[in-house]
C-alpha cells in the first residue's frame, strides 16, 4: 500500500505545480507585459497656463502603470473666465469619448 501513496503524491504535486505555472503565465499579456486589460481614464494636466483634459488608455505592468495611449479632448486657458464651466464640458466630452472607445473596442 505504501508503494502506490509514494507515486501518487509525486503525480498531484505535479498537475499542481503545471496548473499553478499555467495560471501565472495566462495573467501576463503578450506585449508589454501587461498584467491587467487595458482601459481608459479621465485625467487633468496642468502645462504652460493650460489645463489640458486628457482620456488615456492604461494598464498595469510588472513595474506599475502602464500609459498605451493619450488623447487631448480640450485645452482651456488657466486665464478664462469661464474656465469653470469649460472644464465641467471637457470632463463631460472625455467621459463621452470614453465610452464610445469602451463599445468600439473588442
């Protein structure tokens, strides 16, 4: 009896270890070594007396976030008088434009 607990053990210790490594491998993407799906965010850059309202597309990677892509939705004067205002409709936009992105991709 003793003799089939032996080769037993060493098989399921075996399939674990080939599943637990089929696991790690199938969280990394391909390309970049991404380990999350992408998505898109709203952000705010503040450059030269601009605030710029920006969408990008970010991941998580092995060393942290990840910046795919990067679109400008508007550029507002920090000098406007209604920059308040501009700035409510740009986040809008962006948020718009997110969601369009988020439909269209697959």
């Amino acid at each position: 009896m003793r003799v089939l607990i032996l080769p037993t053990v060493v098989i399921v210790v075996a399939a674990l270890v080939y599943v637990l490594v089929i696991l790690i491998r199938g969280a990394v993407r391909p390309g970049g070594g991404a380990v999350e799906p992408p998505r898109w965010e709203t952000h705010t850059a503040m450059e030269d007396g601009w605030t710029l309202v920006i969408i990008r597309q970010m991941t998580r990677g092995k060393d942290g976030p990840v910046e795919l892509s990067r679109q400008t939705v508007r550029a507002i004067p920090d000098d406007d008088p209604h920059w308040d205002e501009r700035y409510r409709e740009a986040m809008l936009e962006a948020r718009s434009r997110i969601t369009t992105l988020e439909l269209e991709s697959p």
